[in-house]
C-alpha cells in the first residue's frame, strides 16, 4: 500500500531501525553515572549529539535533544523570550507557521505579552521586507519556518537573518521539514527539529540555541541537556535519530532529485486530467517530495476515505476533514481554496509506478464524489434573467456552499449578484477562491441574521 504522508511522519530509515536495537542492549544505562555502562552510555550521547550538530551546523554544546518537535519549539520560544524579556515582550512569526509556534504565540499573549503575524502570498512565502516591517523596537524574538509544512513552500530564511540581525532581533527557524534534506540557510539564532520527519524514531526533538543568545529556560531546572529539557533522556531513540539524520543526509541528494521529478509529474499531471483543480505552494521553491492540491466541489473527508480504500494514504488540510470544521490556517492564509484538498508528501523510495497508479486513480476518484455531492457539470455560462439570488447554505458544510452557488451563478444576469448564506467556516475562504478560479468577483461578507452572507457578482 503506498504511504505517501512522509511530511507527518516519514517511515523508520533502516539505519533508525539498526541503531534502534544496538542502542537498546548498550546504552540503557543513566548517561550521568561514573560507572562503565554509564560511560558507555555517555559516549553514545556525545557521539549522537556531534552527529546532529555536525547536520543542523552548530556546535555540539548548543544543542540538546528534547521529547518531541513540538516540546522543542515550545521550550525555544519560551526561553528566548524569557532570556530577552528586558527587550520587550513582543514576538513575530509568520502566519504560516506550524501549530506548535501559534500555540506558543497564543500563550505568550495570555500571559500579557504580544505577537505579529506576518502575511504570505498566495504561494505561501513571506517578503523579508514586509517581515521586516513587523520587527519593532520591543521584539524578544521572530520565528520562521525553513518549509511549510502543508504546501512545501520554502521561505527566505537567509534574508529574513538578514532583517532580524539588523534589528538586533534573534530568529528561530522550525527545520522539521527541511533538515532531512539539506542544512538550513544561515543566520539563525535557534532551531528546532523532529527525528520523525526524516525517518527517526518519534520522541525525539532538537533544539540549538547559538552561544551569545539570551536564553533562560523555563519550567523547574533539571540536570540534563544543559538544563534545557527535563527528565532522563531515551538514548537509545536520540542514537538511532541521530545515525538516521546522517544517513538520511547522505541520500538526500540522489533521492531529491528522483523525488522531485515525481513531485512535478504529479502537479502536471493533476492539472492536466482533474478538472477544476488548484495545485498551491511555490512550483520551484519548495521541498522535493511535497505537493498539495485542491478540489473544487470535493467533500476532503470522503475523497481521502476512497482513496485509503484504493491503498493510498494522504492527509489533507481541508476543514471537511477536521473535528474542528476549521479550515487549515496555512491554506486561510494563503487565500487558496480549501475544499477538497490533498497533501501528497513522498517518502525516500517511493516507485515511480506507485505514483503513475495515484495518477490514474485520482481523476476517477474525484469525478465520483463530486457526483455523490451533486456538482455541476462544467458547461458554457449564457446570460440568466434574474437580478439578483440568494442561496441558503446555513447549516451545510463544505463544499455544500460553493457547488450551491455555482449552480445558480448562469441565473443571473451579466452584473448582477448572488448573495450566498452560510455558516459553514471554509466558506470564508472557498467562495472568493471560487471567484478566483471562475473569473468572477467576490464583493465580499455582510453581516447576516445567522452566519455571513457572501456576495458575488457575475462578471461573465
């Protein structure tokens, strides 16, 4: 069955998996002891650790290894901010970050401090001069991510550096992504990683933290990694992700180019055969093994249930597939359309026919959920007598509103309008998206008894 998720969890690299079990009969021992299985442990940590580092490109004593990705981010955040407090307490990231980083944001501002979220454009990159903009004379600290996780876009980091050292600002970079594939663009000041993106063992993070940063760590002081991450570390799980990261390295170059040349098969190919389709993220700038794609009058929840039943596993960033009926934040900022969208993320070895059979499954597939739905065929527009329409979507999720709308927008005349009544989230973002795609104008949201109503004018 083909995986193709490997930007939520990549699958165990065999070298992961051999050092898994070496590490597991030799270094089970506390690595802080004086006696010879804990100097055996010990020497697997310090060699684990120059490993990381020699890839991240940092020191070996600015690096310790944490819980997970996730706790990584938090403790980085949390300490630079901390560390810098006499600067301010204001804080800028970009509003594509992943979710970790937006968590920390959230709890930095409940407890009294204050963050900025830098836009993106439509393929998802800041401007570093508009990331600039948003460095004030009170940033503590700005984050940016190497690669979006959800669209593979990858982001300036280099001159964005540039723009924070000028403010004397620090930067944390969020690598999880990217470091599997190559290091990071330089001028950082903290980064943080996840062993399981690049085909380590989950449960083990990364932090580095350049010396001269202002640092403190929060939460009660601990003995280990420097006091940075608390509670005995899993060094059998740090050796295998360390002896991964390098092997993974080592591969990146050969298997970057074999992916990336899949990867645009795909976006072609997808554009080419599915109809009414937007292929999102940087078509050049982004991770080799990551597309996202999405479809127009698709429900994401049932196209990504027929596909798993076709063997193919995908994730995707529509609200359709949320319990929180949400629609991905990264996608909102985008201004991109949510609904039925597919996040295609190819792990090292992926065949080339795996990927010509998701090719020739895919356009099937799609064309029957949207009949399930009951989408229009697309066909020829003529001029519609009516002034002016309103279609109530209230309490439809999408893509209910959107096929509604497109139903009805031939009704109308040339110039006139159809309001579109919904309290469906990814409303928000599908229906001027729509407009977009069809080359008709979104006039914008009004206010309405209950949800919004949306209106569009017919511009052709």
């Amino acid at each position: 069955m083909p995986y193709f998720d490997a930007a939520s969890a990549a699958p165990l690299h065999p070298v992961a998996r051999q050092a898994l079990l070496a590490a597991l009969d030799e270094g089970w021992a506390d690595p802080a002891r004086l006696y010879r299985e804990g100097r055996r442990a010990r020497l697997l940590l310090d060699a684990a650790r120059e490993a990381a580092a020699e890839a991240v490109g940092c020191r070996p004593d600015e690096l310790v290894f944490t819980s997970s990705g996730t706790t990584a981010v938090h403790a980085g955040i949390a300490g630079a901010l901390s560390g810098r407090r006499r600067v301010g307490r204001h804080l800028a990231l970009s509003a594509v970050e992943h979710s970790s980083v937006l968590h920390s944001a959230a709890a930095h501002e409940a407890a009294g401090g204050s963050f900025t979220e830098v836009p993106v454009d439509r393929t998802g990159a800041v401007d570093p001069a508009v990331y600039g903009g948003a460095l004030r004379a009170d940033t503590a600290l700005a984050c940016l991510q190497s690669a979006n996780h959800e669209v593979g876009t990858e982001q300036p980091v280099a001159e964005v550096a540039a723009r924070c050292a000028d403010a004397g600002v620090p930067l944390l970079v969020d690598a999880a992504q990217s470091l599997g594939w190559g290091p990071v663009q330089e001028g950082w000041s903290l980064l943080t990683a996840s062993a399981h993106k690049w085909g380590g063992p989950a449960g083990v993070g990364l932090l580095a933290v350049r010396k001269g940063v202002r640092f403190a760590a929060q939460g009660p002081a601990g003995e280990r990694e420097s006091g940075r991450a608390a509670g005995f570390e899993n060094l059998p799980a740090i050796v295998a992700a360390a002896a991964s990261l390098r092997a993974v390295r080592n591969e990146a170059a050969a298997e970057s180019g074999r992916l990336r040349a899949l990867v645009d098969r795909i976006r072609s190919v997808v554009a080419e055969r599915v109809p009414d389709v937007e292929v999102v993220g940087d078509p050049v700038r982004r991770l080799p093994h990551l597309v996202t794609f999405s479809c127009l009058y698709v429900d994401g929840e049932t196209l990504l249930h027929e596909l798993d039943r076709r063997e193919f596993s995908v994730s995707s960033g529509s609200s359709c597939t949320s319990s929180t009926l949400v629609p991905s934040h990264v996608l909102r900022a985008m201004g991109v359309l949510s609904e039925g969208n597919v996040r295609v993320s190819l792990p090292p070895g992926t065949a080339g026919a795996d990927v010509d059979r998701f090719l020739e499954v895919l356009p099937g597939v799609v064309a029957e959920v949207r009949e399930r739905l009951g989408a229009p065929v697309p066909a020829p527009l003529s001029p519609g007598p009516a002034a002016s329409l309103v279609v109530d979507a209230l309490g439809r999720r999408c893509p209910v509103p959107v096929i509604e709308l497109a139903k009805v927008i031939g009704e109308v005349a040339v110039g006139a309008t159809v309001t579109v009544l919904a309290d469906d989230e990814a409303a928000r973002l599908d229906i001027p998206a729509w407009c977009e795609m069809r080359g008709q104008e979104y006039v914008g949201e009004e206010p309405a008894d209950r949800g919004s109503a949306h209106v569009v004018r017919r511009l052709s």
